[in-house]
C-alpha cells in the first residue's frame, strides 16, 4: 500500500508549525513569561529552544522520514522489534491521554467564541468574570458539548487523511490564524498606554528569574513544539526526500517563537494600557483579557477575533495528536483509516468525560490527591512526556546512532548538513539531561 504523503513544502511547514502553534503559545507562552518576570524568562527559553527543542525536532523528523512508517513502528523498525518498541507504544499512549485532556481545554475556548460572537461575553463585568468562566467549566453539559465537538471537528479534519486532510485544513487555517494575529498584535501595541507592555514582555529583569523558572522554560520548549510524543516523528513519515529537514525544523522552531511572542504583545500592551495585573496564571485568558476587551473600543469584535485565534491554534494542534494515533492503528492493525480515526476520537470523547466533570460535579473524586484532569494532566505531561522525550534522544543518538540521522537529513548528499558535530553532541548528550532535569522538576524530585 501506497503511504499517503504530504503534498507541497508549505504544507508541511503549516502542518508541523500548526501542531507547534497552540494553546502553549497563545495561552499557556505568555502567562508563564508573566509569572516569572517577562524578558529574561524569554531569554532562557530561546536558549532552550535552540539548544534542545531545535536537535530533538530534528531528530524525530529525521527518524520518521528514514523508517517511513508510524511512531511505534518507527522503533520497531530499527530495533528490530526488540523493547524500544515500548518507547513507541509510550508515544502513542501519551498523544492519546493528551488529545482527551487538550480537547477539554479547546472547548472552553470553544464556548467563549460563541460566547463572543454572540456579544454576550463583552456585556460581562470585569468582577463577574471568574464567576462566569467558573459556571461554564463546572457545567456537567456544557463543557462536555463542546469537548465532543472539538473531537468532532478534529477527526472530520483528518478523516481525509495526510494531503487532503491535515495539510489542506493546515494550509487554510494557518494563514487566517497570522492575519488574525497581525491585526490584534496592531490594535494591542498602538493603545494608548502600551509601551510599559512592551517593556515588560523586552526589557529583562534577571532578578525575577529562579531555577524553577529556567526549568519551566525548559520544559515549556520541549512541549510547544510538540516533542517527546511522536507527532513530529509521524508526520516526518509523511515527508518526501527531497526535503531539507534542517531548514524544516528551523523554520518551525522560528514560526513557533514567532507566534508566541506576538501573543505576548497581543496581552501585555494591552493589560498594561488598562491596569491589569500581567501575572493571573492559568486564569489570563478566561478572565482577565474579557476585561481587558470589555474597556477597549470595538472590544467585542476584538475579543471575538481574538478567541478565534485561539481555537485555530488548538485545532491543528488537536489533528497533530490524533493523527499519531491514527498512523498507529491503521498500520499496525491494518484497520480502514476513517473507521480508525472515528473510533479513536470516540474513545478520546469517552477519557474526557471523566476529566471534565472534575471541574464541577467530579471535583471532589481523587485519585491520589488529584481530581482526573489532573491526574491524566500530571501523568502525560509531567511523566510520559519527558520520559518519551529522553527515549527518542537515547534512540536516535545511542542505538539508531546520531550519524545514521545525520545522514538522513543530508538526505543522500543532496543536503551538507554543517553544524551536525555540534547537533551529534546536542541529541546525545545535552537533549536527554536537559529532560531529564525537566523530569525531575515536574515530578517534583527538584523541589526548589
Ligand atoms: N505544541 C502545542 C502547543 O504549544 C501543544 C501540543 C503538545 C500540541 C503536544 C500537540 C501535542 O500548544
């Protein structure tokens, strides 16, 4: 059987920038950055996007595109079916938990865009907005709705499969998502006011930076660009030869960047122009930046914009997810690929129900001290996901071996590939402590 391949260069930059370009940068980039004292937070983490995020990119790109087949298979190949296949299965597992969690989180995004559109949200004042935003997320209907129909979408988009399905909504969705971007990064910086924003997000102040935040950073790198779980890895699969996989993953770590630091400057100039605190954590989006949008001229039309950005960016993140699972079945247990794709989402929509109902009527059911969301949060974030992210390191620079990928991303001589000393060292050595360290951290085994 013929693999299905993406198509165009510039659909396979819109695919695996898309999965790159989600709630981590919209929503998750800027309030960390807030809480850990603006610029140089940012410093460090382009420190660790250079030194970490760019080799492992590389390196799943490279190990997908050699084996040609999905993340399981991919170790299998080369391990000749030996115990790294576990690795695999580890990939598979951890998309699969992060889908049913991600989608929960996309569908409150969901729920404020027709909140927004509608032009109820902008009537909401600024003290009733935890309010509000709690009552949507403790629903026991509401919330598992639109869950449902973030899974819904997500799999009619890669129903289709890789060229007419991932990469044709890809090529779509993320241009709007830019434009969107470039108009909301305009209207935020030209508020009166804006400048102390922009300070804020450029000017660095090192004595707010702690060792927790480094490692934050760390970690936030490894995550926003969609590493450790085999989405770069499957959709390396699906790339032809004649593509520089350098130039690839240089191109997605810079769009990436790129598009987190404009939604700093969407935020902060405009937090700052209105008063508000820059450092809410989790609740910016949801509560604050209403408010935000509530004082601004036009501001309805801007907060729906904005949220519409938002939920672009979480879909191509979500069809990232579910496509590694969807390789994963269809060529392992040969099953019909929108059979497979529809039966996966639906056993997502199934492990999500439980986390949902932990914001409301659940929130009392524990699993060792975490309500489920937590727990399956805790769990692929903080343990599968690290844990995955040392294995390929280990894979591709100790037992497929650093030269051997090398290799493939000088794709036979058609490529130099210059600087690949220093990424044979990076992928071997630096990468798996770094994650390591990343580890230690969210399991808590570094305390302070
Ligand atoms: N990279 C995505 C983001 O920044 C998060 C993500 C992780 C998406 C894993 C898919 C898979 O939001």
């Amino acid at each position: 059987m013929n693999r299905d391949n993406f198509g165009s260069k510039l659909g396979i930059l819109a695919a695996a920038a898309g999965s790159a370009i989600g709630l981590g940068n919209i929503w998750k980039f800027p309030y960390i950055t807030g809480q850990n004292g603006g610029a140089a937070f940012i410093l460090v983490y382009l420190f660790c996007i250079a030194l970490i995020g760019l080799p492992v990119m590389i390196a799943e790109f490279s190990l997908g595109r050699n084996t040609q087949t999905n993340a399981m298979g991919s170790f299998k190949k080369i391990a000749n079916g030996s115990k790294w296949s576990c690795s695999g299965y580890l990939a598979v597992a951890t998309a699969f938990i992060i889908l049913s969690f991600y989608a929960i989180i996309a569908g409150w995004v969901f729920a404020y865009i027709a909140r927004a559109f509608s032009g109820k949200l902008i009537g909401v004042a600024p003290a009733d907005l935890a309010g509000y935003f709690g009552g949507i997320i403790s629903s026991p209907v509401e919330p598992v709705f639109w869950t449902f129909a973030v899974l819904a979408v997500t799999a009619f988009m890669v129903l289709s499969g890789v060229k007419n399905g991932i990469e044709k909504y890809s090529k779509i969705l993320m241009p709007v998502l830019l434009m969107i971007l470039i108009g909301l990064v305009f209207r935020s910086v030209t508020l009166p006011g804006a400048s102390k924003g922009l300070e804020f997000l450029f000017k660095p102040d090192f004595s707010k930076l702690t060792t927790k935040g480094v490692l934050e950073a760390l970690g936030h790198a490894f995550y926003s660009l969609s590493l450790g779980m085999g989405i770069i890895l499957t959709y390396g699969s699906y790339i032809g030869k004649k593509e520089n996989l350098l130039k690839l993953a240089v191109q997605v770590t810079i769009a990436d960047t790129a598009i987190a630091l404009m939604a700093g400057m969407v935020i902060f100039p405009a937090v700052f122009a209105y008063g508000f605190k820059p450092d809410q954590g989790a609740a910016l989006i949801f509560m604050t930046l209403p408010a935000v949008f509530g004082e601004m001229p036009f501001g309805g039309f801007f907060e729906a914009m904005f949220f519409l950005l938002i939920g672009i960016a979480a879909m191509t993140s979500t069809i990232s997810l579910i496509e590694v699972v969807v390789a994963f079945v269809t060529e392992e247990f040969k099953m019909e690929r929108k059979k497979a794709t529809v039966a996966i989402a639906a056993a997502a929509f199934a492990l999500s129900v439980p986390s949902t109902l932990s914001f409301g009527v659940w929130s009392e059911v524990k699993i060792l001290g975490k309500t489920f969301f937590d727990m399956f949060d805790f769990i692929a974030s903080n343990i599968f996901l690290p844990i995955g992210g040392i294995l390929v390191c280990l894979f591709v620079g100790w037992v497929w071996k650093a030269g051997s990928s090398s290799k493939e991303v000088e794709s036979e001589g058609l490529y130099v590939f210059k600087a690949k000393g220093a990424y044979e060292f990076a992928i071997k050595y630096i990468a798996p402590t770094a994650i390591a360290l990343i580890l230690f951290n969210s399991t808590g085994l570094i305390s302070r």
